[in-house]
C-alpha cells in the first residue's frame, strides 16, 4: 500500500491528474511530459500490445523518480489513482499532439 502525500501536497515529483493550469504547471508534470515526448517515436512505431508496455515504462519512470499520480477526491484530499489510471493518462500523453490520419 502506498504511503499518502504530504500534508502540504503533492510533491515535486508526483503527476498530478487532471485538468487546467496546476495540472500543466506542476514540475512532475513537466517531467512527465518530457519524457512522454522523448518516448513519442517509440509509441507510434509499436503495435497495440508495445504501445502498453510503453505507457507502462512512463509510468514507471514516474515511480523512478519517486512520484505518483495523484488526483484529488470528492472530500479534497490528495489520493494515488489505480495502477491502470495512471497508464491510461501516459497512453494519452504519448499521444498528444499526434499527426491527424494517424
């Protein structure tokens, strides 16, 4: 079981979850979003089933780097997402800014 953030929040390595300016401006999430550029050319270059184990290696950079992804909950607390969350957010991080017809 994961430990839970800080009082004060997420850290600078954790990926926050969401929409909107703190969710862009926040340092994991730059990081994160680096790396999903450099992995881009890997991504589109893979079949269905490496394109996963590719969203699974950004995850685990995150957790490299010791971050998490976080989001919110209805009460306002910071809480880790599921496992399959956070790779469903690295899928469409790989995919931003994709070429249309692709």
């Amino acid at each position: 079981m994961s430990l839970p953030p800080p009082a004060g929040g997420p850290t600078g390595a954790d990926v926050i979850c969401g929409r909107g300016g703190k969710a862009n401006t926040h340092e994991g999430n730059k990081m994160f979003r680096d790396e999903a550029r450099r992995l881009k050319d890997w991504y589109e270059s893979s079949s269905k089933s490496e394109k996963y184990a590719v969203s699974a290696f950004l995850v685990d950079f995150v957790k490299r780097n010791g971050g998490r992804f976080l989001a919110r909950s209805a009460g306002g607390k910071w809480e880790e997402v599921d496992p399959d969350d956070a790779r469903k957010k690295a899928s469409q991080a790989l995919r931003e800014g994709r070429k249309a017809g692709r």
